[in-house]
C-alpha cells in the first residue's frame, strides 16, 4: 500500500470513530467525549478513563491503547487487523469502549 492510500484509509476509520462516538452520544447515555488532534482522536469516558487510537505512519498501522492494552492494527485487503491476530479494530473498539463505560456499545466500519 502507498503512503496515500494508507491515509486514505486511515482517514476514513478516523472519521468512522468520530461518527460513531457521535451517534452513541445522541442514542444513549454513554456520554463520550472524542477529541481529534491531526491523527489521534481521544475517547474520554465519564469515568476518566480514556481509548487513544492514533496513526503510526511509517508503519502504515494505526495503534489503539485501552485499559485492556496496547493493539497495532494493519489493513488486510479490507478491514483493519490486529498485528498479533487478536481481532479487527471496530470489534476490538466495541469490546473495549464498551467494557470503559460500562454498558454495550457498538463501534462498526
């Protein structure tokens, strides 16, 4: 993959996550603050407790760091991958959003 088309893509899950974080403030009572800085968008939950996903570009991986740990993620031909096999982003995302702010949400693509 092209360093252009790596940010295109990247670009596009950003802007997902802040989409998403958008329609779960609306439909529930999540409450989660999302703060994009260039290529970094913080998750804040009520809690304090925080998901920082952010681009790693001469990698061409996006990282996520979660109470849970610390996750690289690859795209695969179509959706992005954890490096250690772990899971695809929005699951992983879901899984850990949803554990920080103590109820079910969901992240998708």
């Amino acid at each position: 993959m092209t360093d252009p088309e790596f940010m295109d893509r990247a670009e596009i899950l950003l802007k997902a996550v802040e989409a998403n974080c958008d329609r779960i403030n609306d439909s529930t009572d999540a409450d989660i603050d999302n703060q994009r800085t260039g290529g970094m968008v913080t998750l804040t939950f009520p809690n304090r407790s925080q998901i920082i996903i952010n681009l790693q570009k001469p990698l061409q991986e996006i990282w996520m760091a979660a109470k849970s740990g610390g996750y690289h993620y690859k795209f695969n031909s179509d959706q992005w991958m954890d490096t250690k096999g772990q899971g695809e982003f929005f699951a992983s995302l879901t899984r850990d959003a949803s554990a920080q702010a103590g109820e079910p949400l969901t992240f998708t693509a």
